[in-house]
C-alpha cells in the first residue's frame, strides 16, 4: 500500500507553499488520498516556510511523522528538517545553494535548481516548477497532471507565461532523468476512483455556511482566518449574499447581530486576537437571545503571538468569555470534512436555540487540504428559528417564557411583532427592567434552560473510536481527532486496551457519553495543543477524576506517535497490555 510523506522547505518568497500546493492537487488527481500540514513565517516575504503533504491509498487521519523525500530549496531547510527524513528516505536539494554532507541512511539528489531556470529556462523563479519536473519523473507522478495545473494557474498570465513554466517543469524532468534512480519509490496511479474535493478545511467551512444558508458575512482580515472571507467573497454574491469587511472585529459581530434581528442568517470569522474584542458584543447575543455564529480559528497567543501557527488555546475564552452570566454553545470541528457539515449544525444549534454558538477551528485544520467526498447538505437537514405566528402576534412576548424555554422571534416588519432588542435586562415583552430582581433570575434561568435540549444534542453528536469500554482511555477535542484515531488503531494493533471519546459540543459537556466512557478505565489521557490543558480543567469541574494531561505548545499539532508514546507509557502503569491484539478500527 502506498504511503508517502513528502516535505518542501526553504525561504518565504521562494514558492514553498505553491510548490507543495500543486503536489497536493497533482498527486489528488492522480488517485490518492492526500492530507497536508504548512507552516510559514508571520513576515510577508523572508523566513522559513514548510509545507508537508502525505500521499496513500487508504483513509488517512493524520499529516504523517517520518518524511520519505525531503525538498530543500537551501541549507536552512536541509539543516531543519533532515532529522525527520526516515532512514533509506531521499532528500532532494538545490546543488547551486549547498551540499549536504554525505550519509549512508539517506539517498541525495542535487539538482542545479537556480542555475538551471535562470540559464534554460531564463526565469530564476521558475525554480519551484523545477522541482516539480524533478519530482514528477523520479517518483513517477504523471507528468500531464503537474501540465494542467500549470495552465490552469497561469493561463490569466498569458500565454508566455504558461509556456516558461511548462519548459521548466520539462526541463527538471529531463535533468533527473538523466541520473541514476537510486530509491524505490514509485507513485504512479492512484487506485482512488471516486470523484472527490480537494479543500482546506477553511474553504470546507465556507461552503458548509453557505448549505446553511447563511447570506451575510461580515469580519476584518485576520490570519489564519482571512480564506473564510476571500472565498465567501467570490461566492455569496452570485447567490443574492453580501460580504462586509468592516473597520474591526467589534464592528464585524455588530453588523452580525443586525442581520440576524433583521432575520438573515449571518456569520463572522476570526481569530483570537479578535475574538477578544467581540466578547462585549456576545453578551449582547446572549442578552437579545439573538441567533450569531463566530468562527475562531485559533492560533498561538497571548496578544498577537504566533500568527501563523496552530494553537487549541482559546477555549476559556470560548467558554467563558464575557461578563456576568453569559451562556453559550461552544463546538469544535475535527476534520476537513466535518468543517462542512460541523457549520452547519452551529447554524441550526444558533436557529434552534436563539443563542450564539462559536465554533473552535485552528490553524493547522484552517489551512489543511485533504481529499473530501463531494459533500451532501442533505446529510444535515436545516433549522430555523421559531416564528411567532396568529394570537402570539396580538400581544407580543418577545421574551415570553415556555416549557422549553425558547421564545417566538419575530422580524422587523411582521405586524404587531415589534419589541425592543438590547443589553438591558428585560421583562418579556422586551421592555427594560433593570431594577427587577426577581425577573433577572428568572431569565437568567430561561437561558441557561435551553443547555438541558443542547446536552442531548452534544451526546448525540460525540464519537467514539476503538474500544467503548477500554482500560485507556483518550478524550480529545477538535483537530486531534486525526491523530487520535490514528493511534488508537496502531495501539489496538499492538494489543492494548485503548478507546477515545472526540465531542463535537464542548459547552455544555456531553456528561451522560463522557460518564459512560470514563466509568472503567483504569487511566485517561487528554492531549491537547496548549500549554495548561484547558479541557482537562474543563472536565475536572464535573468529574472526580485524575486525568492525565499531554500537552504541547510549540506551535505544532500532535503526531500519531506522539499520542501512542503516552499510551505505552500509561499502559506500563496500569497494566494494560493484552495478550491478543484487539481488531483493527
């Protein structure tokens, strides 16, 4: 079974992340699954950039540990990534900027790079293209798939342009084919024949907003969230939508709540920077019982930190950021696909429910690419809010209390369904009432009431992986799902005793699937990419249990290996090897 991990590194500007992009589509429409990881320098143009993609025939969960062929475009990226190449893997390098020293574990190319696009094909920065020619013919990547991209990339350039980068891409292929192969690798066709998608998992989202019915976006550039915009920005127009980009994130929410009092579904996105300036604006949404979907894609903090790599650290600030007593729904997604049908249960948990819902992304799923069925909005059947309608318009309780403790919202303009929308506590027609004790407990109850429905939902939504009732448990939360999984299938094939539990709702808890898994285990194992372990805190508020942390912080999602280290570790004290291997996931 094919399964390779291939890595391009070197300087921002030198078409790194281009380079690994079209690998990505070449190697997804010659037949193979493929799932990504980049990283790049917060700088607009100069520092180190890598971009990683891992190519097989089967399902894959995870962007891979060892790397079989490394691509240097100079010594920096050698020097930084050579201790990750598996032994007998093949590092391919520019001659022009630098010579490894020589090793008997891994197999070298160099290729003349720079000197070879600036003397044949007359255009230094065709270097990358090169590459790609090299990489075509020495693994056998079909050579017409890296040709269509290439026009299809380059075709508004013109002509000329479209046809120095083909002669570069023939003139890398040409060059390695006149060396001596000297690794096995061979891609060829891919044995994949269903009709896919390749998306990140931030152009998934945007077009499950959109499935959703969502028809007004408004936010402010912010990475690693500005793609949600730029793409809603192509597409929501040609479907009667708008896209505002407003002066900042305080605005952006703003313009969100209008849309939605107005009856519009609506969304933002950001960061946490800027999520940390729409915590006001949410206790509003909370206030008004007015529907709103934030979208944080997480990066490494405080302040500015790290803009461009990937962090679960914003789930306090999720969970309780805002002043007084200020519910709401909290959802992270896991996967590029669950970005699609994941937005479009926060929509209707919004619709539903009259309450904003923020849903945790990060980084390294925001710009992930993956392999993706053509997705199917059926799957997920659409809600709206609940509508006032015939004696409920004559005397009007926007507020009015129910057994469920969701109220009929009506729009502006629906005779007799006027009332007022603000941060003042109110009674239930709408009207301030700012000084009434016992109306503030009573709403505070109603809206804390709709968590009961939501809990249903959240254990509804919760998914298990391996065993259901298993010595080891793991509990993970968003993009760690992959890497979990991953493990959990290569530690019950080493026989141990292991299962996870991956919620999709985190606030409020799914207590009745958590309850359920964790009763048993002899140990539990929560990583998660930040520094405290902010859902083991989390979880340690509702059960008297002493889970076991792994966090890491540096910026980087957990690898497979990483998660089934801990376990062995683990298992080691509790005894949880077992004497046949338990069957594959």
């Amino acid at each position: 079974m094919i399964d390779y991990v291939f890595r391009v590194g070197g300087e921002g500007g030198e078409g790194v992340i281009s380079t690994g992009e079209m690998l990505t589509i070449a190697l997804a429409r010659s037949g193979f699954e493929i799932y990504t990881f980049r990283t790049y320098p917060a700088e607009i143009k100069g520092g180190h950039a890598n971009y990683q993609v891992r190519a097989s025939g089967k399902l894959l969960l995870s962007y891979g540990a060892a790397v079989d062929v490394l691509l240097a475009f100079n010594e920096e990226a050698y020097q930084k990534h050579v201790q990750d190449v598996r032994s007998g893997g093949v590092v391919i390098y520019d001659a022009d900027s630098f010579s490894p020293p020589s090793s008997d574990s891994l197999v070298f190319y160099g290729v003349p790079m720079t000197s070879l696009a600036t003397e044949k094909v007359g255009v230094k920065l065709t270097k990358n293209i090169l590459a790609l020619g090299v990489c075509a013919q020495l693994f056998d990547i079909p050579l017409e798939t890296f040709e269509g991209l290439l026009k299809e990339k380059f075709g508004r350039k013109g002509e000329s342009v479209v046809q120095k980068n083909l002669l570069a891409l023939r003139v890398g292929a040409d060059y390695i084919q006149q060396q001596t192969k000297r690794d096995p690798i061979r891609l060829g066709r891919g044995p994949r024949q269903t009709h896919e998608l390749v998306l990140s998992g931030n152009e998934s989202l945007a077009l499950g907003a959109i499935a959703a019915g969502c028809r007004i976006y408004a936010g402010y550039p912010i990475t690693p969230a500005t793609d949600i915009m730029e793409f809603l920005a192509k597409e929501l127009p040609k479907l009667g939508g708008y896209v505002v980009q407003t002066e900042d994130e305080i605005s952006a929410i703003g313009v969100v709540l209008g849309a939605s009092f107005a009856g519009r579904k609506a969304m933002t996105a950001t960061s946490g920077p800027g999520f940390s300036l729409m915590t006001e604006m949410m206790g509003l949404a909370v206030a008004a019982e007015m529907p709103a979907v934030v979208v944080d894609v997480q990066r490494v903090g405080p302040s500015t930190g790290m803009p461009t790599k990937t962090e679960q650290g914003d789930l306090y600030l999720a969970v309780y950021g805002g002043h007084g007593n200020c519910p709401r729904i909290v959802m992270a997604l896991t996967s590029v696909e669950d970005c699609f049908y994941g937005i479009m249960r926060a929509f209707n948990l919004s619709e539903q429910f009259q309450m904003p819902v923020v849903v945790l992304s990060d980084a390294s799923l925001g710009h992930r690419k993956a392999t993706v069925p053509v997705p199917d909005p059926s799957k997920v059947q659409i809600v709206e809010r609940r509508r006032p309608q015939g004696e409920e318009l004559t005397h009007y309780k926007r507020y009015r209390f129910t057994p469920d403790h969701i109220s009929p919202m009506s729009v502006p303009g629906m005779e007799g369904g006027g009332y007022v929308a603000e941060g003042l506590e109110h009674d239930e027609v709408g009207y301030p009432a700012a000084s009434d004790h016992e109306n503030h407990l009573r709403l505070t109850r109603k809206r804390y009431g709709k968590f009961q429905a939501v809990e249903v939902i959240a254990n509804e939504l919760a998914r298990l992986y391996g065993e259901p009732h298993p010595e080891i448990g793991i509990i993970g939360w968003g993009s760690t799902e992959g890497v979990i999984r991953e493990a959990v299938q290569m530690a019950l094939e080493a026989g141990y005793s292991v299962g996870a539990l991956h919620p999709k709702i985190l606030y409020p808890q799914p207590l009745a699937k958590l309850t359920e898994f964790i009763e048993g285990t002899k140990a539990v194992i929560i990583p998660e990419v930040n520094f405290t372990g902010q859902f083991a805190t989390l979880l340690r508020k509702r059960f008297a249990y002493d889970f076991l942390q792994l966090n890491k912080c540096i910026g980087l999602p957990f690898t497979p290996k990483e998660i089934l280290d801990k376990i062995e570790e683990v298992a080691v004290h509790v005894h949880s090897r077992r004497r046949t291997p338990a069957g594959a996931l």
